[in-house]
C-alpha cells in the first residue's frame, strides 16, 4: 500500500571486537517500478568488562577484639567496557570498605579495604565475595590472618619485687 514500515536490528555481539553485517528485505510490490528489495550494511564493535583482581598476604598476628591496619584489594579493569562491582560481603573475622563505588574504566582500578578484626585466639580465615559484569563473576578473595590474646596486665598494682613479697 506504498506505506513506510520500521525494522528494528539489535546488536549483541558474542565476541569481543569488530562485527559486520547486513540486513536485507526483498520486495513482492506489484505497483511501481520492479523491486529487488534493499540491503544495508551494518556495523559494531563488541564490548566486555574485563577483572584482574590481586591477592591479600596473611595479616600478621592481631590482638582478639582489635583491628588490625587496611590491606587493600586491588580491582582492575582488564576489558574494553566500563566495570561495575555489587553485592559485596565478607566472611570470617574480616570487616571490608568498598571503594568501587561506580563503574571503573577500562584500564582503572579501584580498591576494597580489608580490615582483621578477630574475634577468638588462633588462625583465622575468611572470604572476600562479590559480583561483577565481567564473565567470570562472581569472585571470590581468600582472605587469614592469626589472632593472639596478648598476656593482661593489671594497672596501679605493684610488681612484684623481692622486698614485698616476704613472709609476714
């Protein structure tokens, strides 16, 4: 009836890098001039989040009930898109502080804070857990350090010393 129509081409690229293609309609118009169709080439280039994620060395022995000093995690954006981290939690006697707070960049990095904070005496483990848009998520960082109860001493009393331990 000689009225336009849209075609809708979505593109999802299921490699990384340069896509070609075409799209082409053919016509069985019987007004006008005789029709092949028409064709149009089209073109994209495929994306991806990409994550390198580096590792945390054991904590060194920390007090039961203290903190220890911030190890840092370090995300980078190994892809061609921007990065995006979520949901983040942490198990064992561990506390984390997500810096990743928006997209990262390809080639950019961001940082999670790993605290120790151990609650009882001995070697301590936990995970560092969260997801991601690149492939490989969700992710997953080991996490130990060693708990020490430190020997308490007792403030305003006196040492002990030869001269007041005698007998009385």
């Amino acid at each position: 009836n000689g009225s336009p129509c849209t075609i809708t081409v979505k593109f999802a690229p299921t490699v990384i890098g340069p896509r070609q293609g075409s799209v082409s309609v053919n016509s069985d118009a019987v007004t006008g001039p005789p029709s092949t169709g028409a064709s149009t080439d089209l073109s994209g280039k495929g994306i991806q989040a990409g994550i390198t994620i580096s590792t945390v060395t054991p904590f060194a022995d920390q007090q039961v009930g203290t903190t220890s000093p911030k190890k840092d995690v370090t995300i980078t954006n190994s892809g061609t898109s921007p990065l995006t981290i979520s949901a983040l939690g942490v198990a064992g006697d561990f506390v984390a502080t997500n810096n990743c707070l928006t997209a990262v960049a390809p080639s950019g990095t961001c940082t999670i804070g790993i605290e120790f904070k151990p609650s009882a005496a001995g070697a301590r483990s936990g995970k560092l857990n969260f997801i991601s848009n690149a492939p490989s998520s969700p992710h997953s960082v080991d996490l130990s350090g060693n708990a020490v109860i430190l020997p308490q001493t007792l403030s305003g009393l006196p040492v002990p010393s030869p001269t007041n331990l005698k007998e009385r």
